[in-house]
C-alpha cells in the first residue's frame, strides 16, 4: 500500500492502450487530458469522440484493470469528456458518380486489370455511362489495354483538373498517364495515398453510371484510404479457380467486409481453356472452384471467363477482346456480367 506510485508507469500504461475495435491508442488520439494522484488514488480525465461512445463500458473496465495493476494504486477513476465526432469522416472525391465499384483481389496475375477493362466496355456497350480507373499505381496496365499512345494522354484544364480520355465509349485515366514510364515508381504508404485521393478528386468525370476502379493487388491502407474516400458502393472480386488463389481472394473479400463494401459479384477468371485450333475445353487449374467457394460463403457469383489467346492478345493490343469480338463466347460472358451487374444495381 505504501509502494510508491509510479506516474510515469501510469502515463505509460494509459497512453499505449488501444480504444477496442480501432488500431488507435490514447496517445494517438491524444485522449489523455490529464491525472491527479493522491495516496494511491488515481483520478485520469479522457476526450474521446462521441464515436466510441458505444464502448464506454469496456473502455472504463479495461483502464480501471490497466492502472489498478500498477504498483501502489488503491483505486482507479476515468473522466471521459465526449467530443462530438465531426459529421463526414470520409470526403466523397467522386460527388458526380452513381456507383463507384472497385475490381479487386487478393494478388496480382489474376486478370482483374483484364476483367475491369472489359466489364467496362461491356457496360458501355448497354448504353451506361461508364468511367475506368487504373489505380494500380504498381502495376498499371490501362495505357496498354486500351492502346494509349505516345502523345495521347489525359488534358489538363487551367484550374488544374485533369479531362480523362475516351476510348471504346469510356472514361478513362490511369495513375500511369501522370508519371514517367521510365521512372520507378518511389511512392510509398502515407504519399502515395495522398497522391492516389487527390487525384481521384481531381479528374473530370462528368456524371457517370458506374466509375470501375482498378485497385493495386493487396489489402492494405493504400486500398482502405481509396474505398472510404470515393465512397465506394461495392466490389468485384476477381479470383483464378486454384484453391490457393481463392485464399488470396478470401483475403480481399474481407477487407470489403471490413470497410463495409458490398461484394457485388465473384468472377472466376481463367476458368477453363478453349483451344483455338479444335474448340476443346480443357480445364486446366480445375474449374467452378470459385463459384463453390462464393456460394458457401453466400456471395454472389458473377460469372467465368474462360482462358483464351482472344483475350490475352486483346490486352496486348490495345483492343479489349469485349469491343473487338463482342458476340465470341468470351465476349458474351462479359456482357452476362456486366447485364447483371446493371441489373443489380438498379441502372
Ligand atoms: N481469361 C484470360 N485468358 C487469357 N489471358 C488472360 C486472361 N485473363 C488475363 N489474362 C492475361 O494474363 C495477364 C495478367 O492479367 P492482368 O489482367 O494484367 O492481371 P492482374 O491485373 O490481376 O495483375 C495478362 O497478360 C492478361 O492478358
Ligand atoms: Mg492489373
């Protein structure tokens, strides 16, 4: 009981805990207002957002268990003073677009760069307004699908906006269009994420249906920070049918859970092969895994594309194979999709 009583183990204490549920402590919140310490009571005033509100409890029990653990501490109080939450967390960059729905995955090599592109046109194709942004700073791949040339490229207005292109009756605008091909991409976490934002609200789309967005492969904060600050309305989830392919995707499919973005469809891409010479399907990484897998996960499946040279050499060329052979098999497949996705979202 006489044990003296550390403030600084207090301060310590106090300032890594972590409000439940968030990745934030008190010290990044800067919560801690102040402590009083008199005979081994321990009086600490918190400011915390009204947001937290729902977790008074838990907060008050687990920093009462924190410090009261300390040496010396006979009893333990918790002021907390609500700050009201500031009304929108999340800028909506995109205020001219109905839908935004990213196309994403759990790694790279997928397709999902040849999925969005052709979904795009496919929806264009329906008479949507339809815009596509290649975000995959890492990767992009939008200049070559869509054939971008040498001096072809996105306008700049005087008011410092940017004017996407318009190929095959879409929008269009790729990270890559603003940076040197030549240059290795430097950017890294907090920068990049504020060039990708700032960017997302700089460019003209005009009113559009539905804004595709190209993520980079991956789960990190780069694809949180686009997701809240765009307002995305759903995703498409792209996954090739190797089981070990779908745990990549099962890893995107929870970061939509996390940020609460619908999943709109999963496609299973690479489904089956097609030979050119004879017509003979061949499944080669097996086939109708993904579409087995969405359904025991109560998802909704979109559609297969199966593997073609068609496609392959379409992204290659600068043609989308959905714009170059719409009524191919293939092409048919993405129009499917792209039916029920409008059918989905009501357009
Ligand atoms: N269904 C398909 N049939 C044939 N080739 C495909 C198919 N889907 C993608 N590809 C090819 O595979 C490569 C990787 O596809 P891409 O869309 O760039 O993947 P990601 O964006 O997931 O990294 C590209 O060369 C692309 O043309
Ligand atoms: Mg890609």
């Amino acid at each position: 009981m006489d044990k003296k009583v550390s403030r600084a183990a207090l301060f310590d204490a106090l300032n890594a805990y972590q409000v439940p549920g968030t990745s934030a402590s008190l010290v990044t919140l800067k919560a801690v207002k102040g402590m009083d310490v008199a005979e081994g009571r321990v009086r600490v005033s918190l400011q915390l957002l009204d947001a937290y509100q729902d977790r008074e409890k838990v907060i008050r029990q687990n920093l009462e268990e924190i410090l009261g653990k300390q040496d010396g501490v006979a009893s333990v109080a918790v002021d907390i003073a609500w700050e009201k939450s500031p009304q929108v967390e999340f800028k909506n960059l995109l205020p001219t677009v109905k839908h935004a729905i990213v196309v994403g995955s759990g790694k790279g090599g997928v397709g999902k760069s040849t999925v969005a592109a052709n979904l795009a046109v496919a929806a264009a194709k329906l008479g949507l307004k339809v815009g596509l942004l290649d975000a995959d700073l890492y990767g992009p791949s939008m200049g070559m699908m869509f054939g971008v040339g040498g001096d072809e490229g996105p306008v700049g207005t005087p008011e410092g906006k940017i004017i996407p292109l318009e190929k095959f009756g879409i929008k269009l605008m790729s990270m890559a269009f603003l940076i040197d091909e030549d240059r290795p991409v430097i950017w890294r976490g907090p920068m990049l994420n504020k060039a990708l934002t700032q960017f997302l609200g700089d460019v003209l789309w005009g009113d559009l249906d539905i804004l595709f967005m190209d993520l980079p492969p991956g789960t990190g904060d780069i694809q949180i920070s686009l997701i809240q600050n765009a307002k995305v309305g759903g995703a498409i989830v792209v996954s090739t049918p190797q089981d070990v392919a779908f745990l990549d995707a099962k890893k995107a499919i929870g970061m939509f859970g996390t940020v609460k973005v619908p999943i709109l469809g999963v496609i299973e891409n690479m489904s089956s092969f097609l030979c050119p010479a004879c017509g003979a399907e061949t499944q080669i990484f097996g086939h109708g895994g993904v579409k087995a897998a969405a359904a025991r996960m109560e998802l909704p499946f979109l559609g297969e594309v199966p593997i073609d040279l068609a496609i392959r050499e379409g992204g290659d060329s600068g043609t989308p194979l959905v714009e170059a052979f719409p009524d191919s098999p293939q092409g048919k497949a993405f129009m499917d999709m792209a039916r029920s996705l409008r059918e989905t979202l009501g357009l």
